[in-house]
C-alpha cells in the first residue's frame, strides 16, 4: 500500500469479472445456514450461497457489499464470491460503480 498526498492510502480492489458471471450485489437478509438474499446490481434479488472455503472465514451481514458470481444453469442463484470492507465500499462508492445499489 503507498500513502497519496491526502494520507489515503492506494491500493488494489477486487473487480467483478463479466465474462464469468460476476456483478456486485447488496446482502438483504440471512436466510438461515449458508444461504443469504442478494440484491444485484441488475435489479433483481438472487438467493446466494456462501461456498465452503468462506463460511468460517468471512463474515457477512446484511448491507455488506458482495460480489457473485450467477449459476450458468439457474440464474435465479448465486455464489458468493468476495466480501467488501467498509473502506473498500467507501472507495467504490467514490469510484461510481455502486449506483446502481442503494448502499
């Protein structure tokens, strides 16, 4: 991380990957288990599934920006694939690329 003239610090954010299917989402509500309710940036609500590798590791909560990844086979369903911090949201609001949540 390097520090900029106004003491914020620069570094790299995880980015959706279009061509696999990834858009940023909202986390709505906790559905019980390793399932949550997601609000996607193209407007509809998915049920996601939070993969086994960040279940013990990442915590989500409800209004915690995500990024998943869409079911080839069920586009109704989703993976989780990667929680943002408060500070990486903050910067991504700055950056423009969550207007289309209601963060």
């Amino acid at each position: 991380m390097e520090k900029t003239t106004e003491g914020e610090e620069n570094y790299r954010l995880r980015l959706p990957f279009a061509k696999e299917g990834e858009i940023f989402g909202l986390a709505l509500q906790r559905m019980g288990a390793d399932r949550i309710k997601v609000l996607c940036a193209d407007g509809k609500e998915r049920n996601a599934r939070i993969p086994g590798k960040m279940k013990k590791r990442v915590w989500i909560r409800e209004g915690d920006v995500l990024i998943v990844r869409l079911w080839d086979f069920q586009p109704a369903n989703a993976d989780v694939v990667w929680r943002y911090m408060p500070p990486q949201t903050e910067r991504l609001k700055r950056m423009g690329l969550l207007k289309a949540l209601p963060v």
